[in-house]
C-alpha cells in the first residue's frame, strides 16, 4: 500500500503542477484544465484515503477495487479522446470556411486592382 | 439575342480544379466557345502547378484557395461566389474535360421544371458502364435518392449539375467536404432543404488524364464507404454541419 500511496501521491502532484504552469503562460484554457484539475484531485483524494476506493468499489459490487479505478480510468480517457475528435471537427469546418473565405477575399480584392488599374 | 428566351439567366460555370494544368485550359476554352454567355470560375483547390495561370490566360475568373480542400470546399466557395455576385444559375464542371460542356445548355433549360439538374451519365446517351461492386453502389444510390426526391434519378455521383438561385442559396451555406459529400450528401441536403432534383441524359468523355479504377477491392471499397456515406446522409438533422450542430444541439 505504501507504494500506491507515493506514487498516487507523486503523480497528482506533478499534474496539478503542471497544469497550474501551462495556465500561468497561457497555454491551456480554463475550461480544459478545470476538468484535469479534479481528475488530479481525485486521483489524490484515492491517493491518500484508499479506503474511499474500497468503499466506492463495495458500493458498487466490484471485487477488485483497483478495477474499478481502471475501468473509471479507461472510461475517462475514452471520453476525453472523444471530445478531442469532436473539437477537432468543428475547428476543421471552421477552417475549411475560413479557406474557402480567404480564396474568394484574394479573389475580390485581384478584380478590384485590375479594376482601378485599367 | 437570337434566343427565344423571354430573359436569359446569368449562368456561371463553376469548375473546380486541382493539378489539372494540363486539361484545365482546354476545358475552359471549350465552354467559353459552346456557351459564350457563360461566366467561368475555376476554384484552384490548392494546386501546386499552374493551373491558376493556365485558367486565368484562357480568360477564367480564378479563384485560388489556400490549401486543399477537396471537391466538396471548392464548390462552396464556388456556390458562394454565384450567390454574392448575382448568378441566376451556377452550373459545376469538372475540369478534366469529361463533361462535354454542350449538354451546358440543357442543363440549364431543365432548370424551368426542377431547382437543380443533374447530368446523367447512365440514362441513354453515351457508353459509361460500371460493373461488379461499383456499380450495385450506383444503383443504390440511385435508388435511394429517386425514392427521396420523388424523381427518377439514375447517376447520383455525376458531377455534373446545375443549380438554381434556390439550390445555390442551400449550396452557399451547406455543402460536405467528406467522401461523396460533394454528390450524394450534397442532393439529400437540397432535397431535404425543399429543392427539387431533376437529370438529363448525358454522354461522358473519356478523361483526359487518368481512368477510374476498376479494381474489385477498390470498388468493393467504394460499395462499403458509398453505404456509409449514405446512411449517414440519410439520418443526420439537416442542416447540420459541425457550426451549427454546436449552436443548435449541444
């Protein structure tokens, strides 16, 4: 148990670090990093207090309490992949507007200098 | 105007293009001497040769995009382009030459029963022929799209058509950039949008670069990625590109 301690411990420390640096030079978006910012306090509270992982695993009916921290774990992560996929979607249609936009500005403004040059 | 018609529709030819300098110009040429009424715009979808010098000396309107988009980008931006400047009618073209732009004006007469025409390569005229995998997912495209827009539609992937100020409308906002979204998703978009779908009966030429691939695991490929296109086209809410599912849904 003692290691499980340390490196639950060592490893939701290094994230909540790392995410409260990447905020300060602006390089992650609250909305992001509120999200990781309690998947790191959990994993710190499960840390600290194992019992609440045994407890939630009885609570539930799963035997093994650390599967149940996998299968939590695997599920979040599936999710997030998933709302990557979403938003880079969206960010793809956005720039695809974007291009076809930028094809028919450069358009506009060739006819207008061909215009005032003639 | 030797033409009957009481006013004549200002037609614009939109032809999308990419890495086609070397057939590019020819087509261009051909459609300017057919139908010399028409405006041409060509959408250079990114190409990294000449084609947007080679269109501009045969006297096109160039419209030159960033970076690639594919078939479905250029025709946006093309649809638009006919819906800022005016167009009464926006007729796509493809740029290699296959679309025999004498069928141009047919198209566009076929525009007084229907709000978009398409030009149909299976329908009579000509020898287009596809076998094996490819040609059961033609024909359930064809199907499928006949039983939603209530006309017999026999070449749903031709793209060649023609567009009414109405279908132009729908186009300028809504039209895919994913596999067959330029022409099968596209027709379900404006049927579902209230447009109606009218064909022609065209004859193909033979590209004049290239040959379509006539492979079986391709074109088995084509039968799966055609079913999937399609039902997805067929269940989405409409309109719903990405944009507007983010405003509208979530």
């Amino acid at each position: 148990m003692r290691a499980n301690y340390v490196l639950g411990l060592i490893g939701s420390l290094i994230t909540l670090t790392l995410l409260f640096e990447l905020l300060r030079r602006r390089r992650l978006r609250e909305k992001y990093a509120v999200f990781w910012a309690v998947v790191a306090l959990a994993t710190l509270v499960i840390a600290v207090f194992p019992a609440t992982l045994t407890a939630a695993a009885d609570v539930v009916g799963v035997e093994v309490p650390a599967n149940l921290l996998f299968f939590g774990a695997s599920m979040l992560l599936l999710g997030v992949s998933i709302h990557q996929s979403y938003e880079m979607g969206r960010l793809e249609e956005r720039t695809r507007t974007l291009a076809e936009e930028v094809g028919l500005l450069r358009l506009e403004l060739q006819s207008q200098a061909d215009r005032d040059r003639s | 105007m030797p033409e009957p018609r009481r006013t004549y529709p200002r037609v614009l030819a939109v032809v999308p293009a990419f890495n086609e300098q070397e057939s590019v110009g020819r087509t261009i040429e051909e459609l300017v001497s057919v139908n010399p009424s028409v405006d041409v715009l060509v959408v250079d979808d990114g190409s990294g040769d000449h084609t947007a010098q080679v269109a501009r000396q045969a006297g096109a309107i160039v419209c030159q995009l960033p970076y690639n988009l594919g078939v479905g980008g250029a025709m946006r931006a093309g649809y638009r382009y006919a819906l800022r400047h005016d167009y009464d009618v926006a007729v796509q073209v493809d740029a290699d030459g296959q679309h025999d732009p004498t069928y141009l004006k047919a198209l566009v007469d076929e525009l007084d029963t229907a709000d978009i025409v398409v030009g149909a390569r299976f329908a009579g005229e000509g020898d287009y022929h596809a076998r094996g995998p490819r040609r059961w997912a033609m024909r359930l495209l064809a199907v499928t799209l006949t039983r939603l827009a209530h006309h017999k539609l026999t070449d749903v992937t031709s793209g060649f058509r023609a567009a009414n100020r109405r279908a132009i409308r729908v186009f300028a906002d809504h039209y895919p950039a994913e596999y067959l979204g330029d022409t099968v998703e596209s027709l379900v978009i404006a049927i579902r949008s209230g447009c109606t779908v009218s064909q022609v009966p065209v004859s193909m030429r033979i590209r004049s670069g290239g040959r379509a691939s006539h492979s079986p695991l391709r074109a088995g490929v084509y039968l799966v990625r055609a079913v999937v296109a399609l039902s997805l086209a067929l269940v989405r809410k409409w309109p719903s590109t990405l944009e507007n599912l983010s405003e509208e849904d979530v």
